[in-house]
C-alpha cells in the first residue's frame, strides 16, 4: 500500500462516517485524541528503535504514518504539501 491510497481510504472512511470504522471514531472523538494517538505511536517508534528491533519498528512506524495521515486528512492537508515542502527543503541543501 502507497501513502497516497492509505490517504484515500482514511478520506473516504471521513466523507461516510461508517459506525464500524476506526478512523472514523477516532475522527468522531475529536482532534485531541488524534493528536494523543500521534504522539503514542511517535514514542512507540522511537523505544522500538532504540532497542534495536526492526519488526517492532516497521509496525510502530506503520501506526505512526497512519494516525499522521489521518490527521492530514481532517486538517486537509494533501500528502503532496507534505512532498512539496520536503521538494523545497532539498533544493535548499
């Protein structure tokens, strides 16, 4: 799975609302519970890192992108601003 179709999804799971939908409660609990799980998964990557284990890493890292996207996605920030700014960083280097 891209970036960019993991955007979609959660986009569409925010359009419809379903009932059964994590993103969707998440997005029903409000921004601060985002923001919370953001910052969860942020230092569940960093321990996994720190001790040294790929496995965890790659999952934390895959919770991490996702609640970041999901946050994107309610603050309509589109995935290339992200890339966008990151094109200009490097022009800058």
């Amino acid at each position: 799975m891209t970036l960019d179709e993991l955007y979609i999804i959660i986009k569409d799971k925010q359009l419809k609302m379903p009932a059964n939908s994590y993103p969707a409660s998440l997005i029903r609990d409000g921004r601060d519970r985002i923001i919370q799980k953001i910052g969860e998964e942020a230092v569940e990557v960093l321990i996994a890192a720190k001790n040294g284990r790929k496995k965890e890493i790659v999952e934390e890292s895959a919770d991490l992108f996702f609640h970041l996207i999901l946050l994107f996605s309610i603050s309509d920030v589109d995935l290339n601003d992200i890339f966008d700014e990151l094109g200009r960083r490097n022009k800058k280097s």
